[in-house]
C-alpha cells in the first residue's frame, strides 16, 4: 500500500537521523506556510505532533506562520492544542459566504471566526513560555501605502508590485516590507539579520495585537480588507503575509537544531507570486533547507481525497452556495489527515532514511 506521506530531508538532518534517530527534542522550529484551505489537510499532523509527540518532549521552539500557518501556529501555543486545532478545523471548515460579498464582510467574517478560535485565550498563544508564535505578515509601501482603502488603487498597487515581482523579488521588496510579531520570549534573532531584499519590523506579541496580526497575516489583497492600526505596530495596511512569506523560505540553517515542516506540498515556492514560476523554487543545495524534514502528503493520498485534490479556496466558487457538500467535503479530507499523522509517527519510531527523499 502506498504510504500517505512524502518526506523529504536535508543533508544535516538526514546524517543527524541516521546517527540519533528521530527525537521530538531535536525539533527547534515548526513552519507553516500560507495557502488557506490546503492547510486543513495537516490537521492530523498538528493534533499529534503538539497534542503528544513535542508535548511529551518540552523545549523552547519557534512556531513560524503566514495565513492560515500563523492560525495553525497561534492555535499551537494554547494549553490544550487538541482543543485548539479541533476548533480551528471545525470553524475554518465551517465559513459560509452568501453568493456575492465584499471585502469588509469576509473581513468581518474572519475576526468573527478568530474570536470564537481565540475564546478568550489570547494571553495563552501570545506568551507560551516554550512555544514561540511568529506570525508573518506584509506592510504596503509606496503605491500600496498610499491606497488608504480605494479598491482601484489597491488594484494598481498589487498589479504593479506583480509586475515588479515577475522581474526578481528584490522588485517586490519595493512594494512590500515584512512584519514579523513575536513572542515576548523571543527576539526572533534568526530573522532580525537581512536574509533577503525584504526591510523587517519586529512587534512584540500580545493579547492586544494577535487576533489583528493573525487576521492580517490572512487578509488576503482584494479580497479582506487591509488591516491598519495594529497595537504596538508601524502605522500602515497590513496583507497577507503569503505575499512575501508564501511557503515560508526562511534561514532555518541559523539555527542548530532541526526543522520539521508539515506542509500541504513537497517543494517550496518562496512568495504567493511566484507560484508559477518553478525556476524560484528552493531546491538542492539551499544552504537554508539544509536541516529541514518536510513531511507532505503523497500524490497517491491526495488522490483518494474528495475530488482527488487538497481543500483550495477555489472550492468556494466550484461548490456555490452548496455549502453542505462543501463542508462534508472539507471535513472528510480533515479526517482523512489522521493517515498522514498515523504515517508519520511510525516513521519517527524507525526512521527509514530509504523512503525519504532529498530537496
């Protein structure tokens, strides 16, 4: 039988497997990427690996996200995740939007989801002492600064910034800047030295500005709202931090530790922009995957899912306003997600470093 999951490793964390095997207290940062309903898919995985296997391993670790990967991560840090990412699964399968909406209503729709997966417990995910939350997101300049809220000038802003981004990245770096909120526990070292053309602000974390950060940090251009007045941020309109932080390439080889990825690919494309340009996806030789484990779910699994594919927000156009096919849909391929986590632990009990992949 084909397994459910793909594992591809590093060459640092491929020797440091084959010479220790695969241990909980090795792991230093958990990524998360954006890409909204694909993320449903890593359900299973964040119920075991935060409900039991780094639970039952306590260290200090870095929780890094954009999207939705920030809401998986926030919701990592509460004191009973099992709770938390069931919550957060239920309430993001659960969205309903009439046929024709605005960007204020979805925005409104979205900090209505994040207080009922907040509850109230936002000093929890804030400020766990072991697990450090960064939630990624993108601060507008120049023509995107200057928008204030005109959908046109939105519009011309982003055009303009994917034009400059189909040229290099370093063109996008002049329409954009990268915001990074953090735990009080942590100064978030690893990300404050330039590792790419994008200029870094540094928030600390609170309970004051982690329900405004996450939503940003998911306010996709176009279709939320730009979130602007952030406690204790830069004054400015605040996106989706997938604009940038897509599939979260970060320094990870600045950290001596391992890296475990759960993630709904098995490659990893830098920003959103460039998803189709497979010639800016990081691959072997990345000093920056060198300790990575990526742990995806397999072709052969995807293809038993609903519709042979990954939940996609395109799905909310192809099923309508039939949202009863579309949330039993979404919840079976959630479900579906305990093989992927079943699949993994075995592998951490025995690691078969033949059965894994390189990047």
């Amino acid at each position: 039988m084909s397994s459910p999951i793909t594992i591809r490793l590093g060459q640092r964390a491929r020797r440091r497997i084959a010479a220790e095997g695969m241990l909980a207290s090795d792991i230093a940062i958990v990524p998360a990427a954006a890409g909204g309903p694909k993320g449903l898919i890593l359900n299973g995985l964040d119920l075991w690996l935060f409900g039991s296997w780094l639970k039952n391993a306590p260290r200090r670790r870095k929780l890094v996200g954009a999207s939705i990967g920030a809401w998986r991560m926030a919701t990592s840090a509460f004191d009973d995740p099992v709770a938390a990412h069931k919550r957060l699964a239920h309430l993001y399968a659960h969205q309903r939007y009439p046929a024709k909406v605005t960007p204020a209503y979805v925005s409104q729709t979205c900090r209505a989801l994040l207080d009922e997966l907040l509850d109230g417990r936002a000093a929890e995910a804030a400020g766990h002492p072991h697990h450090h939350v960064s939630i990624l997101t993108a601060r507008g300049t120049g023509a995107l600064a200057r928008a204030n809220g005109v959908r046109w000038r939105e519009l011309a802003g982003f055009l303009l910034a994917a034009a400059g981004n189909a040229v290099s990245r370093r063109r996008l770096a002049g329409a954009m800047e990268r915001v990074v909120f953090h735990n009080r526990h942590d100064d978030a070292a690893w990300l404050r030295e330039r590792f790419d053309a994008f200029a870094g602000h540094f928030v600390d974390l609170s309970p004051a500005n982690l329900r405004e950060a996450l939503l940003a940090s998911g306010s996709i251009p176009l279709v939320l709202e730009a979130v602007t007045a952030i406690a204790g941020a830069p004054d400015g309109a605040y996106w989706d931090g997938g604009l940038i932080d897509y599939h979260l390439h970060l320094p990870y080889q600045r950290d001596p530790g391992l890296v475990l990825y759960p993630h709904f690919s098995d490659h990893i494309v830098p920003g959103w922009l460039d998803k189709s340009m497979p010639w800016r996806r990081a691959g072997a030789g990345d000093p920056a995957l060198d300790n990575v484990i990526l742990v995806s779910p397999s072709a052969a699994f995807v293809a038993t899912l609903p519709n042979g594919k990954l939940p996609d927000r395109k799905d909310f156009t192809a099923y309508g306003q039939n949202h009863t096919a579309r949330i039993r849909d979404w919840t079976r391929a959630i479900a579906e997600s305990e093989r992927m986590a079943e699949a993994f632990a075995r592998w951490c009990e025995k690691p078969d470093l033949k059965a894994t992949l390189s990047f």
